[in-house]
C-alpha cells in the first residue's frame, strides 16, 4: 500500500518535459539526443525573447 504512492511524488518533483524526451529519442550517448535537446533549448529561448520583445512593443505603444 505504502509503495505505490512514491512514485507519484517523483514524477511531480521532475519537469514534465523529461519523460517525453526520454521516450521519444534515443539514449543520451547518441548526438541525435543532443541535437533535439538543444533545438528545444533553443525553442525556449527563442519563445522567452519573443515574449519580451512583445511586451516591450506593448509597453511603448501604452506610453510606459
């Protein structure tokens, strides 16, 4: 009874992200896992930059 809870607790202390790219891609070792790993990095990072460039266009046009 006790052991099934503690998984659970794992899975909410990890990021979601996690188990998708672990099952999707192959093992770290192979440079394929690297590249699709720094594409999302970069998405990220992109959307992140997109975001404040938007908000600062909003900013301007409100006169802030």
């Amino acid at each position: 009874m006790l052991s099934k809870p503690a998984p659970l607790q794992l899975n909410n202390y990890l990021p979601r992200t996690i188990p998708t790219i672990t099952t999707t891609t192959p093992p770290p070792s192979s440079p394929k896992y690297f590249s699709t790993f720094a594409n999302i990095t970069e998405k990220k990072n992109n959307m992140r930059k997109a975001k404040m460039l938007r908000h600062r266009e909003t900013d301007q046009k409100e006169g802030h």
